[in-house]
C-alpha cells in the first residue's frame, strides 16, 4: 500500500514515530539509536526508518517545514498506517529571557496564527495540547535539569518577520518558544484520538541572535532533547 506521500507497507512503521523536521536529522537519529534500523520510505526525500531501541520498536521519518507539511504526513501516519504516537524533535527560537540557547522545551501546548486550527472547529479557538502520559515521561526522563522547561510555544506560519509586539504579549503570557510544527500536529492527533508530543532545543533567541547555534552545537545539544523524546516514544 502507499499514501500520496509514504511508500510503505502496512505495519512498516512503529507504533511510535520521533519527527524532526529535516530528513538528514531523521536518518542521523535513525543510525544513532537503531542499528537495525531500516528505511521503509524515501517519497520526496523524506526517509522513514524503523527499527527497535532496547527491543521496543520505532520509528523516523521527517516532518519538513511548516504545519501544512507535518499535517500531511501526521494525517497519513495516524489515518493510513495506524500510528499511535508522534513526538517532533525539533528546534525552535527561544521569545523569553528565561529561556536560552541551548535550553529544552517540553511543548505543553502550542498557540498558533495558523488557519489550520482556527479553521478547524467553526466558532472556536482550538487549544492545541499536548498528550500529558507522554509529556509526563519526557519531564520524568528530564530528571532534575534545570534547562528543560515544560510551558507553552507559538507555531507560526512565517519564520521570517516576528512582529515585536506579538512575540512581547505572547512571552507575557508564559510562551517560551516559536517554531511551526506543533500545533497542527497537536490538533491532529486529538482528530484521530491518537499522542503527540514536541520536544523542542532552543537554537536561537529572538531577543539576542549573538547566542544563535552553529550546526554542529544544533547537532550536539539535540541529543539530549533526543532522550526526553524516546522516553515518551516507549512509555
Ligand atoms: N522561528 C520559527 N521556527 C524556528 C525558529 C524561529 O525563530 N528557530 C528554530 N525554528
């Protein structure tokens, strides 16, 4: 079977999948936890891998860019191939001065300017949130680290142009980070009744760009933001 963006069988894919956004992350995570790993998909340059970790098994694929983008290939892995559980491991732009490069954020919930989610229940202002079991074990694999926040973040539709005042207002009410995945991932895992979760390293900070990661710090401070997720992947 195929969907119109994954070439794979039924039951290729793990009950669990970890998504960052770039397809060379996916199949980085994929060599590093699963020497078993397999690639069950590779549509547009976006490979999916499936494999085990400690015996249990998972599965990688990338996300790409933007809600429109994760929302595709969420709706198929949840709709098509019976996915229970996303969790994005992604970067994202630091808004407030509590956060900082570097730092992790367990999204517990994702504001968005996106008509994705303002369209999608007529009349409402959909609050997309996370799964709590799976937020629940990404904070308890966090142990005590004191740079790992557990708080809401903005998915924007733009990277580019962050009008000031918005970002000032959204860090005033407890936002730490905008990127432009999570919330449409969130409401559609709620549509299918499944579990998502966005684990989030800071890679740069709005409020001071001297901070901003090179990629190889991306690659290194990923790493732990990696274990939080697979935490929430096997709990
Ligand atoms: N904006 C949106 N997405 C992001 C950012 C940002 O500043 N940084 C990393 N992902």
């Amino acid at each position: 079977m195929a969907t119109p963006h994954i070439a794979a069988e039924k039951g290729d894919f793990a009950p669990a999948v970890l998504m960052p956004g770039d397809p060379r992350r996916a199949e980085r995570i994929a060599n590093l936890l699963m020497p078993d790993a397999r690639k069950v998909s590779d549509v547009r340059g976006i490979g999916a891998y499936t494999g085990t970790v400690d015996g249990k098994p998972l599965s990688v694929m990338a996300s790409g860019m933007g809600m429109p983008s994760i929302g595709i290939y969420a709706n198929e892995l949840f709709g098509q191939y019976d996915v229970r559980r996303i969790i994005r491991v992604g970067t994202a732009g630091g808004l407030a001065h509590k956060v900082k490069v570097g730092d992790v954020v367990v999204a517990l919930g994702a504001h968005t300017d996106s008509a994705m989610n303002t369209s999608r229940i007529p009349g409402i202002h959909f609050s997309a949130v996370a799964s709590y079991p799976l937020v629940a074990a990404a904070v308890a694999a966090a142990g005590d680290a004191t740079n790992v926040h557990v708080a809401p973040v903005v998915s924007r539709d733009h990277f580019y142009g962050n009008p000031a005042e918005q970002i000032q207002a959204l860090a005033d009410y407890g936002t730490l980070a905008v990127e432009m995945e999570a919330s449409a991932l969130y409401a559609i895992a709620a549509q299918y009744d499944r579990e998502a979760l966005a684990v989030l390293t800071i890679s740069d900070h709005l409020l001071d760009h001297s901070r901003d990661m090179s990629a190889q710090e991306r690659e290194e401070n990923f790493e732990r933001a990696l274990g939080l997720a697979v935490a929430a992947a096997h709990c």
